[in-house]
C-alpha cells in the first residue's frame, strides 16, 4: 500500500502548495482566499502538509482569529482523493492550532466544492441560514509604513457624498476621473485610458483640496499630499526631496497624490540667470511622465493662478485634463449652509443663499462661524444670567455675512471665465 506522510508546513513547500492552488482552481472551484493569504497564512500562522516521496500532495492552512479558528485552504491533489488525507490534514492542523487557546473552528467552502466529507469526518457542521459578506480592504498592511513615512493617510469614506451641491463639477470629476480608475477592466473595454494626471484650478477657497480628498475617499485609495514648502528644508534641497518623496510613492498600490498651489514648484521658467526654481520645475516636469506609467495612482495638481504655470506643465501628455472648480451656484450655497447652521435653530436659509451669490465656501464658513460665536457671545453676555439661549437666528447670520469680504473679487471672478474659455480641457 501506497503510503504518506504528514507534517509541518515549511519553506520549501511553496510551489507544492502553488500547484494545488491551480489545480483546484482548474477544476472550476474558486477558493474562497486569496492566494496571496493563503501563502501568507503558510508563513505566519498555520500550515500542514501531506507529502509523498517528498511531493506535497495534500495541506491545511488555519489562522486563528483571537478565541476562532479559520481553515483558509484545504486541498488534496485529484490523484490522492477519497484516500482520507482531507481527514488527517484537518486532524493535524487542530492539534497544531489547539495550543491557541480557540473555542471554534470554522470553514468557509465555495459553494461549488463538492467534496465536504473531510469536514464532515473531522466533527464539523454545516451551519443552514447563514450568509457570507465580504468586504476588500483597499490600503494592504505593507504599506502603512511607507504612508507613514509620507505623511499620508487614509480618509475616511463618504467625503464624495458629503460635498453639497456643485453638482457639475461632481458630476464632470465622476465620469472623468472616478468611473475609468475604479472600473479600469470596463474602461479597458471601451479603449478609454484611466487618467493619471489632472489639474483643478480656480479662485481661492473654492473647494480644490476638497474635491481632491473626496476623489481618494471615493476611490477608498491612499490619499498623500506633498508640501513643498516642508521638502524645501530637506538637506537634499526641495528638487531631490521632491523625487525621494515619489520614488516613495511608487511602492503603494494605490494612491492619489495631491500638491497644493503648485505654481510655487511650477511657474513660468525664465530670465537670465535662472531662478533656483526652475530646477524644480524640470525635476517635476520628469516626475509626471514616470508617475504616469505607473497604474492605480492619479496625481491632482491644483492653483489659483492656472496662467502662472509653466507652458510646458500643461502640455498634453502631462495632464489629461484641466478642470476649472468655480464657486458654489445656488444649490451648492444651500448645501454647505445647512452644514454650519445648528440643527435646533430656526433660520431662512433662502435668504442667506441669496445674500452670499459670489461667496466662496470658505467665505460661508467665516460668516457661519462669526454668526454663532457673535449669537453665543449675545445670550451669554448681554441677555443676563436668565436668558434663554435659542441658538443663532437669520439676523446674526445677516449680520456676519455684511461683515465679510468676499476673497474672490470681480475681477478675479471674470478671469476665471476667461481662464475656462483659453485653458480649461475637459
């Protein structure tokens, strides 16, 4: 009789285990874990194996979740099957996991396995009712060092949803930018190269960096946002740190890379002798091409003075779109008030939209914010010990919009349009 042998998972078993992963997947069963866990699981947490004449032809792999256990692989080479190893390789992997101190141990099975008489053998039950959900987790493990090291982060989800109004430009940035890098198999179909480059541009407070964000919350990626300004310290000087910081970069898998004001890093190149900037400007400017061959990132470039920047910045090939961010219309403005406007207050909302046409949303956060410190400041100070605090009231909100400037002026107002017009590619 034909025997085998089990024991102890160890290095050189990879490519045993490689190949009953194939040919599991050969025979239209798809594993429930990834292989990348599996393997993983092989040298972190537990592992057996069957081998004959030294071929694996048989391995359990288990991880243990605090007090539960989990079978994350289970297979037996065609050959070998109905021979029991399914059985011993279970009875194995217990009695390695049970120093663990587990109360449970569970199995998920695709539901096209066939063969369940291993589980059925070793004492496990098959559970009715229950119903598996699965949810992938964008940013792996690996890479939070490396995030870390970046200053980057990962944002919370819902940020796209929670931008009230600006419905064009929602709507633009979901079709241009959002669709193709989420569903990159579809937009393969279709010919369309996901974007890997775009720049957001429009007057100051208008919601740039906001979108930016909501762009990485959206896309559930890693969001990096690179400060000038603080590489400009780097002993390397601000053109090395800029190329350490991407090169950094390139190590995640995904991620969207945002750099504020980039006309500081991307002016127009000129005058005798060069300014020390514009080594800056063509280390970026070589930065972009390689940053776009890589898949999975996009970079948003954004400036309030888009007719500063360098000619050759926005030539095709480097950005593939320039999107203008104006400010907020009617619907937007009513949006972005209900969200500094106390929920118990009763205010005509209506009548602040009207009286804040040209405000930026950071304006409307000034005038929200002035309106309930001056009405805090009036039932605490001036209405006596007794008053009733009701919250802010249309009045004080009036009041602090009168008191406030507008950051983007008339003018600067028309040159956006005319910016859109001349520069804008959508």
């Amino acid at each position: 009789m034909v025997s085998y042998r089990i024991r102890d998972f160890h290095p050189d078993d990879v490519d045993g285990i490689l190949h009953l992963w194939e040919e599991l997947r050969a025979s239209q069963v798809e594993p429930v874990y990834a292989l990348s866990e599996v393997l993983a699981s092989c040298q972190e947490d537990n592992a057996v194996v069957a081998v004959h004449d030294d071929v694996v032809i048989g391995a359990a792999v288990g991880r243990a979740a605090h007090a539960q256990g989990w079978i994350v692989f289970l297979s037996t080479t065609a050959s070998w099957q109905g021979k029991g190893i399914g059985s011993a390789l279970l009875a194995a992997l217990e009695k390695q996991m049970t120093p663990r101190g587990l109360s449970k141990l569970s199995a998920l099975l695709p539901d096209t396995a066939m063969r369940v008489d291993a589980f059925v053998d070793q004492g496990f039950e098959i559970q009715k009712n229950l119903r598996y959900f699965e949810r992938e987790i964008p940013v792996q493990r690996k890479e939070l060092g490396t995030l870390a090291e970046l200053g980057g982060r990962i944002l919370p989800r819902g940020l796209w949803d929670g931008i009230g109004g600006m419905q064009q430009e929602k709507e633009l940035l979901e079709r241009r930018l959002v669709m193709p890098l989420a569903k990159p198999e579809l937009a393969e179909q279709f010919g369309v190269v996901p974007p890997r480059a775009v720049v957001l541009f429009g007057p100051p407070g208008t919601g740039k960096t906001t979108f930016a964000r909501a762009i990485a919350s959206r896309l559930e990626w890693s969001f990096v946002e690179v400060f000038p300004s603080r590489l400009a310290s780097d002993p390397k000087g601000l053109a090395g740190a800029l190329r350490e910081t991407f090169l950094k970069i390139a190590e995640l898998e995904h991620a969207v890379v945002f750099i504020d004001e980039v006309e500081e890093i991307a002016a127009q190149r000129g005058g005798e002798p060069p300014s020390a900037l514009q080594g800056v400007t063509n280390e970026l400017l070589k930065i972009i091409p390689a940053f776009r061959d890589q898949p999975d990132r996009l970079l948003v470039c954004a400036t309030n003075f888009i007719r500063a920047l360098d000619s050759a910045f926005l030539r095709h090939g480097r950005f593939d779109y320039v999107i203008p961010i104006g400010l907020p219309d009617s619907a937007a403005r009513h949006s972005i008030w209900q969200r500094y406007i106390p929920a118990q207050a009763s205010v005509d909302i209506a009548a602040l939209v009207a009286e804040t046409d040209g405000f930026s949303p950071a304006d409307i956060e000034y005038s929200a914010r002035k309106a309930s410190q001056s009405a805090l400041e009036k039932a605490i100070y001036e209405g006596g010990p007794n008053a009733t605090a009701t919250g802010p009231v249309t009045a004080d909100y009036l009041e602090a919009i009168g008191a406030t400037r507008a950051t983007v002026s008339a003018d600067v107002a028309a040159d956006f349009l005319d910016d859109i017009e001349t520069i804008a590619r959508l």
